[in-house]
C-alpha cells in the first residue's frame, strides 16, 4: 500500500505544479523512484492515474472535514475545525490544494474527468448542508432561512478562500481570520 501511496504522492505534486498535460507517465515514475513499467502494475496509465489521485484527494479531503465538523456544535466551531482538518491534509500531502484547484480547470480540457466535478460538489454539498443546519439552529446567520441558501454562501466563502489562497501562498491563514470575523459580525445582527 505504501507503494501506491508513493506514485498518488508524487503524481499529485507533478499533476499540481505541471498540470494533467504536462506530466508524464514517465516523470511520475521517476518523481516516486521507480521505473515507468512498474507504474502499469498499479495504473493502467495517465488518465487513470489522475483520475485516481484525484478522486481520493477529494474523498480525503472532504471526508476528514466532515469528520471534524459534525462533533462540533456551533458553526463557528465547525469552522474551525474544517481549517484545522485543511491543515493537518496540507502538512501530510503538501500539494493538495493546488491539485484540488486545478482539478476543475483538468475537467473542462479533459471530458473524461468531467465527473470529478460532480463528485466535488457531492461532496461539498453535504459538508456545507451540515454546517447550514448547525449556522441556522443556532441563530449564527440566516439569509433566507433556507438549508440550501445558507450551504451555497458557505461553499462560496469557503471555495474562494481555498482558490485565493492557492495562488497567492501565505495568505490562507489571514483571509481565514477575515472569514470568521465576518460570521462574527453576522451573528451580532
């Protein structure tokens, strides 16, 4: 398992910084420390390597948030505890984030990786549905009262937060700080 671990690690940092068209099979082999024919042995080729790498940074990545934000009860708390869970994801695999903000742009150019959209925003949309119910049993924000308008705003602030914070590095903890000065401010109206 460890082996495979190593080739999803080193395609996701290749896929991040050269994008799905500029790695090759080959450099993924190289970057994990193994010949390109061992790499068949566990992916049939690029595509499905991608496919694969990226399908289970989105399922880690949203899975560990959702982990971390249902034991919480107010959303401000949930807040927290999904930067802490980006956190702990970013410190064990460095080059998630920019490969999960690349993934959308991969799909247009690529039609085979069109489902991995829908796949995020499955995903999204039951973390964000979750942290909805929490923001509005609590009185934390209202907009229209609705479950679905309220997850929409969060998945908003949240995708743009990870996007902005993607490209221009070192200013994720700030802006995190901006966003939950604003559910503050929104909570005393």
């Amino acid at each position: 398992m460890r082996t495979r671990r190593q080739i999803e690690d080193a395609a996701q940092e290749l896929f991040a910084r050269l994008g799905y068209r500029g790695t090759s099979f080959a450099a993924v082999a190289e970057r994990a420390g193994f010949t390109p024919p061992a790499l068949y042995r566990y992916f049939a080729d690029k595509a499905t390597l991608y496919e694969e790498v990226a399908k289970s940074s989105i399922d880690d990545v949203w899975q560990r948030i959702l982990d971390r934000i249902e034991t919480e009860a107010t959303l401000r708390q949930q807040l927290d505890a999904a930067y802490a869970a980006v956190g702990e994801l970013v410190a064990e695999h460095p080059y998630v984030g920019a490969f999960l903000a690349a993934v959308p742009i991969e799909a247009r150019w690529e039609p085979r990786f069109a489902d991995l959209g829908d796949r995020r925003s499955a995903w999204e949309r039951r973390v964000f549905t979750v942290m909805a119910e929490t923001a509005l049993r609590t009185g934390e924000l209202e907009l229209d009262g609705r479950v679905d308008t309220v997850a929409e705003a969060l998945r908003m602030v949240f995708r743009g937060w990870a996007f902005e914070s993607h490209f221009e590095p070192g200013t994720g903890e700030r802006r995190w700080e901006i966003i939950q000065q604003l559910v503050r401010s929104l909570d005393q109206t």
